[in-house]
C-alpha cells in the first residue's frame, strides 16, 4: 500500500539547479516518487538510485528567466529520454521519457530542503530492488506500508485513487490532442508497462 501524499497546507514546491541558473516550482502534489535501483538509473545518477518525482507538466513551472537544454539520451526500450540541464552547470533538473512532454519526470534530488523532505514524506515506491546494494535497507519500509518491488508494479495497485484520475484525465487529453505517437512513461525510470 502507498502512504497518501500530505494534502493539508500545500505550498508550491521549488528547487533548483547548483548554480541556481535554473529553478522550479511544482504547484500540485506530485504524483508519486519512483525510488529506483535499476543499473540504468545507477548509471546516469552515478549513485544507488535514481529519485524522480511524478508531475503533469501544467503543473510545472520554470521560475527563472534562463531556459534549460534539452538533452536526447537513450534508454533500454529505445523510445529515449529527454533531459533538461543548466546551460551553465550542467546539473540535470527534470526529463521526459518517449515523446511524452505531458509528463515530467523530476530529479528530486534538485528539489529545496523543505520541498524535498515534504516529497520524500509523500508518496513513494521502490523499484528494481533486486539491483539495489545490500547495504540500502527498505525493511522499514516495508513496515510503513510503502510498495518494495523487485522489478516493477501495477500501477492501479499503488497509486493513490486521486493520482490515477490525475493520469486518466492527462492520458485523455494526451489522446485527444494527439501530441504522442510512443508510449507514455516508457521506461529508462524502469517504467516497463
Ligand atoms: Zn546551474
Ligand atoms: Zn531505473
């Protein structure tokens, strides 16, 4: 079972890149975080996991007057990812995986103190577990309740009903305007659907 997102006394979230070139605000609960261990999260991150928080794309807003690079990259489907990094310093702030620029993936690690521990308090999932080092324990979490995958999971098992709306509608207009021909959150995240 996932943990509800806080709903009280929401406040935007912000961060920003080192440099501070580049900054954001996400304006509604996220989604959901996928905490995930997969080697080609390690990879890009450089680290045990990658940390990419979930929002609609209306619902994220540039906050500075530079504008971030996009960067193509691959992924293990081979529908690609999209990158947005600082011109300047090159930190990696959000991306888009497949053609899908309804959907950002942000890099939560980029996220202000206070906005990153109201995420990371949010809802969360850890995924690809099976590749994630010995020394990272998640049977706390387990115990609280949050979703531990091996690979990955059934979306309608563990969002929460109000993000799945979310989703539905966003996948409506998606549809309807006909803005995407790949698939949504392909993969890369280890999104395998
Ligand atoms: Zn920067
Ligand atoms: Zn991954």
């Amino acid at each position: 079972m996932a943990l509800p997102f806080p709903t009280d006394n929401f406040f935007p979230l912000s961060g920003r890149c080192s440099c501070a070139t580049i900054s954001y605000q996400i304006t509604a609960f996220p989604l959901i975080t996928h905490i995930c261990y997969c080697t080609w999260c390690q990879r890009e991150s450089g680290s045990v996991c990658g940390l990419n928080t979930l929002i609609e794309s209306s619902y994220f807003k540039l906050t500075a007057s530079t504008k971030p690079e996009l960067i193509s990259g691959p992924t293990p489907s081979g529908n690609g990812q999209t990158n947005a990094r600082c011109p300047l310093c090159h930190d990696t702030l959000f991306k888009y995986y497949g053609a899908n620029r309804h959907m950002t993936y942000v890099k939560a690690g980029t996220l202000d103190r206070d906005s990153f521990q109201r995420v990371m308090e949010g809802e969360r999932v850890h995924i690809y577990a099976g590749s994630k080092p010995e020394w990272v324990g998640l049977e706390g979490e387990r115990k609280r309740g949050v979703g531990v995958f091996e690979e990955y999971y059934v979306r309608e098992e563990v969002w929460r009903k109000e993000a799945l709306e979310r989703r539905e509608g966003l996948m409506e207009r998606v549809t309807r305007e006909k803005k995407i021909e790949g698939s949504e959150d392909g993969d890369g995240d280890g999104a395998r659907e």
